[in-house]
C-alpha cells in the first residue's frame, strides 16, 4: 500500500499516527517513517502494531519489507 492508503486505514480504524506513537512510546516521526516506508526505519513492532490496528498483514501494508 502507499503512504496515504496506510495512513486512511489507520484514521479508518479510530487512530492517528501520535496515538500510535504515545501507546509505543516512541517519537511520531518514528511512525510516520514506517509509515511511509523508509528503509532507515524498520521498526518491526511499529510496523506490527499498525498491522494489527488495520487489520491487514505487514506484506499488505508493506509488500516485500518485513520478510
């Protein structure tokens, strides 16, 4: 998926990126970089944690980048 359709599915699913952020305690721009993918930030339990929230797989949201 891209950025955008990721973020929608995290609005969609009654969150935002800073909930994410503070339930992790971690930054917000460390999940707006998994978000959008960057291969610099691939925090895999970020990145599960958005899975979970949308319901979709890590290779849905992010095909190819958690193998």
């Amino acid at each position: 998926m891209n950025p955008y359709d990721i973020q929608e599915a995290i609005k969609k699913a009654g969150h935002i990126q800073a909930s994410i952020a503070r339930k992790l305690r971690v930054s917000r721009t460390a999940v707006t970089y998994v978000v959008r993918g960057d291969s610099n930030s691939k925090s895999k339990r970020i990145a599960k944690t958005i899975a979970a929230i949308t319901g979709k797989s890590l290779n849905e949201l992010w095909p190819g980048l958690y193998v």
